[in-house]
C-alpha cells in the first residue's frame, strides 16, 4: 500500500525539519495502525535541478500505484508557481483514479500554514470538501504559526487523527471485494424458493455477498456475453431445479424439461 505526498519543496528547507519530521512520523504511526510494514508514504525528495522530463517521470512512478494524496498546505504549496503541486493533484485524479469524484475523495489535506482561517475554510479547486486536518495555529494577535513537534499533546494529538484517517481510508480501498454468487434461472415452481434462499444467505453473509443474475429478455448475444461475464466474476453458480419447466434463451424463450 501506498500514499503520495505532495508539497513544496520550499517548506523542506525550513531549519525546523517540519516536513522531514511529519513524514518520518506519519509513516512509522500509520504502519502500526495498519499493520503492514511493507506500507510507504512516497515522497519526491530529490533536488528540482533535473531535467522537467526527469522530475515528472520521477513524480509519474511516485503516484502510480498510490491509494491515497496527502497535501502538505501552505502559501508556497497553493502558489501558482507551484505546477508540480497541481501536476500531482491532476495526475492522480485522471490518471490513477481515473474518475474526478472519487479521486477528489481521496484527498487528505494537511494545513501547515496559512495566512488567515478564512483560507483554511474556503481551499480551492480539487482540495475543497476534503478531510483537512490543521497544523496551523493563530496567535492572539491573529498571527499564524505551523504547530511543531515540540508543541508535544497538540501536534501528537492531530497527527494521530491524520493517521487514523489514513489507515481508515487503507483499508476501506483495498478491503477484499464482495463473493459473487451466480444465479442461474429457477424451475417455475422454484420462482418463490429462489427469494427465500437469497434472504437467507445475506443473512449469513451479513452484506458481504452479491448476487449476479441476469435479464432474459436481453436477445440471445448479449444474454450469452452477460453469463459468461457473470460466472467468470462468480465465486460459486447456483442452480435451482425442480419439477417445472425452465427457460433456456436459444435465441426465442423455448421450455425445457428437467
């Protein structure tokens, strides 16, 4: 499992370490909540001075693969000098999601500073609706100030629901997918008994089940091409047979004794 991180190389620079320690942090807590030691949050830590090619195959192996985005937000990171920030966001969307809506979905946004909480309330474009998780704190004076390590209980207290959030999120997404059952058209006299025995399995399965069938009224291709899909996706074929004639689709509705 995989989360890309994405932010401004200008923040790493700072002589605090904020974003080395966040990130050596947030990978170690995350791999004991999931439980996977093999799990990596990626970062593109090389120098900028590359080659534009070079960077943005560095960042494309970076985000494939990659479940989650996590935003570090902070002026430098939502300037619009930062393409790489944006080239990150669109990539992973489009690319490795490939569906606008849930790509958004899995964008965690971590707020390291911003100048006032009107910008941390109203963040722009694909980073808007997210879970946001605030490392900015503002002074009395309505100053603001990223929340360092060394604020102990407050930054530990919000790194923990990042990573909560993340594990969370892991395991949703790569949860195995539900067991398919097929099933094949009942004898006549069967029609009743096929609901009651469905009601009974999801009983057992508890939701963790789906059942595949398939409309008879479709013309004979594409009932063939719809069985085949669904018993090559099925984990067992149920087949309820009585005493009464069942239909068998051979390009008109013909009756067929059992």
């Amino acid at each position: 499992m995989k989360v890309f991180l994405s932010y401004s190389h200008l923040d790493a620079t700072e002589p605090e370490g904020w974003v080395d320690s966040f990130h050596q942090k947030l990978e170690k807590m995350t791999k004991v909540y999931i439980g996977d030691p093999n799990l990596q949050i990626w970062r593109d830590n090389r120098n900028r001075d590359y080659r534009y090619n070079s960077v943005k195959t560095l960042i494309e192996e970076g985000l494939k693969g990659s479940t989650l985005l996590l935003t570090l937000i902070s002026p430098s990171y939502l300037n619009d000098n930062n393409k790489w920030g944006k080239f990150e966001r669109s990539y992973f969307i489009r690319k490795v999601i490939r569906d606008e809506e849930k790509g958004k979905e899995r964008i965690i946004n971590v707020v390291k500073l911003l100048l006032n909480q009107e910008e941390v309330d109203n963040l722009p474009g694909e980073l808007a609706n997210n879970f946001r998780y605030n490392f900015c704190q503002f002074t009395d004076g309505n100053i603001s100030e990223t929340i360092l390590p060394t604020h102990g209980e407050v930054y530990e207290k919000e790194l923990k629901k990042v990573v909560h959030t993340i594990a969370t999120q892991l395991k949703h997404h790569h949860s195995k997918p539900a067991f398919k059952i097929f099933i094949a058209r009942p004898s006549a006299d069967l029609y009743g008994r096929e609901i009651e025995l469905r009601m009974e399995i999801e009983k057992v399965f508890k939701g963790k089940i789906t059942f595949l069938t398939i409309d008879p009224r479709a013309d004979k291709a594409k009932w063939q091409q719809a069985i085949e899909k669904a018993l090559s996706e099925s984990a067992l074929s149920l087949h309820l047979i009585g005493t009464q004639p069942i239909h068998i689709h051979d390009g008109s509705i013909e009756r067929f004794q059992w």
